[in-house]
C-alpha cells in the first residue's frame, strides 16, 4: 500500500479560513455596490425612479462579474447562502461539493460580510444606518424573488453541466442585470444581502418586516431551481465551486 511522503504532494483546497474570508469580502463588497450605487443614483437622479434602477442595476451586474473573477479562484465565490446550500445538497449525490461542516462558515461569512458592506457603503455616502422603511413585501414582489432565486440557481449549476463555466461570471452578471428589471423585486435572490440591506433606508432598503418572507422566497427559489436541475440535467454532478471559478489548490506536505 502506497503512502503519501513529503516528496508526494497531496491536493487540497485552500483552508476554510481563507475561502471564508473570501466569501465575507466578496459578499461585502457586492453589498457595497449594491447599495453604494442605490445612493449614488438616488442623488444623481432624484425626481427619475427607472433611471435610479438603470443605474443601480448596471453598476451591480458589472461589480458582481468583477467579484467573481477576483475571488472565485479562492472560494467559489458563493456570496449567497441560497447558492452554498444547493452547491452542499447537489454535492451529495456525487460525493462531491461543499463539505457539510463548511457551510456554516460560509453563511456566516456571507451574512456579516454583507451587513458590513451596507456600513461600508453609507460611511462612503455619509448616510445614518438606520432600518430601511421600504417595505416590500407583496405576493408579486414574493412570487418575483422565487422566479429569480430559481433562475439564479439553475444558471450556475446548467454552465457546470453544459461546460460553460468559463462564462459563469458574465452570465451571471447579465442575468443579476436582467432581472433587476423582469421581475417585480428586483431580484434580491441572496439571503445574506437581504439581510444586509434593512440596514440602510435608501433606495436599496427593505424594510426588517419584509426581510424573513423575502428569504423564505427565496429558499423556495433555490428548491425549484434545483429541482429544474434535476430534471433538464440529471447526471449533474460538478459544485458550485468549480462552476462560478475552479478554486485554485496548494500542495500539502
């Protein structure tokens, strides 16, 4: 039976307190953006609310397909308990995945790193973090974050199965972009930025009270998407991980 020595290096990913760290940057940085680019629009264009959304929604798909390439190569660039769960149940069927003891420290990661990009963004702005009064909690606006968490969801793990990963960060880009406008949410479709963005009462807040029936929508999101997957691709077996950037491994001794 072979054994590993010092001369025979063994794979592994980057430590879990690094690809967290990752994950708290990218998804506080995402929530900069976000809600930065909600201040900024609102000051540029106080009196046009479709050319606040053009701006937010552009700036946020561009910023999100930066993030991606920058930090996905460490983490997988997950920024989204939705996104870090399915990837941890679809990896069960293979084997394969998010181990079950790092999801925890990914959702963590994700949901303080977003609140501190609200902080970030409004210290920028000099804005008070106050809680957000928008409240946006209708069925539309429901039935929109289910459409968009499931879509969301579907994309990812379809670029893996179809071998388009390379793509990942612009489709997703474009696709957060899009549905800015088709759906009547604006496409929140991440648990931990809705979290993050009661904390501010600008144009990208939402109020404390919609905040638990928006992150139930979205869950049932992510369950349609992945139960899409598994029907238009049943052998899927690839992880988010590998899908949004392939994670960059070190050599262990």
């Amino acid at each position: 039976m072979k054994t590993a020595t010092s001369s025979s290096p063994v794979q592994r990913r980057p430590q879990i307190m690094r690809r967290a760290a990752a994950e708290f940057l990218g998804t506080g940085l995402l929530v900069t953006i976000v809600v930065g680019s909600g201040i900024a629009a609102q000051r540029l264009s106080p009196h046009d609310t479709g050319l606040q959304l053009l701006e937010n929604s552009l700036t946020t798909a561009l910023g999100l397909a930066v993030l991606i390439l920058m930090l996905g190569p460490v983490s997988g660039a997950h920024f989204n308990p939705a996104v870090t769960i399915v990837d941890w149940l679809q990896g069960r069927r293979a084997g394969t995945g998010i181990a079950v003891r790092d999801v925890a420290p990914y959702v963590l990661a994700q949901i303080v790193g977003g609140v501190c990009g609200t902080l970030l963004a409004g210290a920028m702005f000099d804005t008070a973090t106050t809680f957000s009064s928008n409240h946006r909690a209708t069925g539309g606006h429901l039935i929109g974050e289910v459409v968009a968490t499931a879509g969301l969801v579907l994309l990812i793990f379809a670029l893996a199965r179809t071998g388009n990963g390379s793509v990942t960060a612009a489709a997703v880009g474009a696709y957060i972009g899009a549905a800015y406008w088709f759906t009547s949410s604006t496409s929140f479709a991440n648990p931990a930025v809705t979290i993050a963005r009661m904390f501010t009462d600008t144009f990208a807040g939402i109020a404390p009270a919609s905040v638990f029936p928006f992150i139930l929508a979205q869950l049932v999101g992510a369950a349609l998407g992945l139960a899409l997957l598994l029907l238009f691709y049943p052998t899927a077996a690839r992880i988010a991980g590998d899908i949004v950037a392939p994670q960059q491994l070190e050599n262990q001794p």
